[in-house]
C-alpha cells in the first residue's frame, strides 16, 4: 500500500495556500493511488524544537554520542521519512527562503551518518529516492516573467535534500498572493490547471 507523508509548514495552517495547494497535490495523488495511506503533520506552529547541544556535539563527533533530545526526534522524524513512497510539503516563501519550521525539519533529518554519509567525493545520501511534491505559497513573484525577487528556497531545498539522497523534487507554486486575492485566485486556478496535466498522464497510465 503506498504511503504518503503530506508535511506543512505554514503558521496559517489550513487557511494558507500552501495547505491549499498542498491538499490539492495529496488529491491527485489518492486519485492516482487508491487506498493510500496518508501521514499528515501541520509543523507550522513550531512544534519541531530546534537541534540542540545533544544533536550538535553528536554531529561534531566521529559518532552518535547520544540518543537524548532531538537525536531522539530526529530518529522519529527520519524512519517517517523511510518509510514513505511520496512525500509532499507545503510551504510558504519567508523572506525568500525557507521559513524556520521548515529549516528545523530539515536540520533533523539531514543528518550525517544516518541520511547521508561523508566520503572522499563528498556527502553522499543513504534515503530511497522518490517523489517529493512541493506546494509553494509566496506573496510576491519570484519565478517567469513578471518575476520582482530572488529565489532562494527551490535552490536550496533542491541542494539540502540531495545531500540525503532525495532528488526528483517537483515544485508548483501559488505565487503573487499579496496583490490582493483576485490575483491569488487566477494564480491558483492557473497552478491547479498545471496540477492537472502533470497528473493527467499518470492517471492515464493507471
């Protein structure tokens, strides 16, 4: 049975497109996989702690020197990880990158010798890859031709997460949502059409 892990990380919580768009990815998907099992966890509210001592001296180690504090959340959060078959993420764009919640996530499960290893070419993953849908909400426009900022999230989360082995990352975005909810709802339904045909040949298939 196909396991997906849906992980959101708006402080909004299901009033934020990022949720939006995200539920809509989770939609497609169980059209696409019939009796899929979905994990949901809403981290936007910052119930993920930020890494502390226990994690930091361990990572500095040649070892794990300790089970306690985030080693311990990060163990939980890596296995949930293992074990899904598609995974999904809904995130907002704070002050071009990732927000925090979604950085705290990412300390936790980037790890070294449990996600990925160091060699001498470099870090090289360890997880299973498989598909990683991100649903991205931004209030201003940071991608085609009405582009007005960088973009720092999707280069990075695109770096971040090969380091631990997850490469076929797949962005949709509902950008644009501060110029008034107007513009918001042309930007989704414009974002929901592409959803559509990206899912339209797998459902074909299926």
């Amino acid at each position: 049975m196909t396991k997906i892990l849906w992980l959101t990380f708006s402080p909004r919580g299901e009033n934020s497109e990022s949720y939006k768009l995200s539920a809509k990815i989770v939609e497609l998907l169980l059209q696409k996989h019939a009796g899929a099992t979905v994990f949901n966890h809403a981290f936007g509210d910052g119930s993920i702690a930020h890494v502390d001592e226990n994690y930091a001296i361990s990572q500095g180690s040649a070892a794990d020197v300790s089970k306690d504090g985030s080693m311990a959340r990060s163990e939980e959060l890596v296995k949930e990880l293992e074990i899904a078959d598609i995974i999904v993420i809904g995130t907002p764009m704070h002050n071009l990158s990732v927000p925090s919640t979604l950085k705290a996530w990412i300390d936790h499960i980037v790890r070294a010798r449990r996600t990925f290893n160091i060699t001498a070419a470099g870090k090289v993953g360890t997880l299973r890859d498989r598909p990683v849908y991100i649903a991205i909400a931004s209030g201003g426009r940071f991608s085609g031709e009405k582009a007005r900022q960088p973009d720092f999230l999707t280069p990075y989360l695109r770096a971040v997460l090969g380091i631990a082995g997850l490469h076929d990352l797949r962005f949709f975005s509902v950008q644009g949502t501060g110029a008034g909810p107007d513009v918001t709802a042309e930007t989704r339904r414009h974002t929901h059409g592409e959803l559509e045909e990206h899912f339209a040949p797998i459902s074909a298939v299926g």
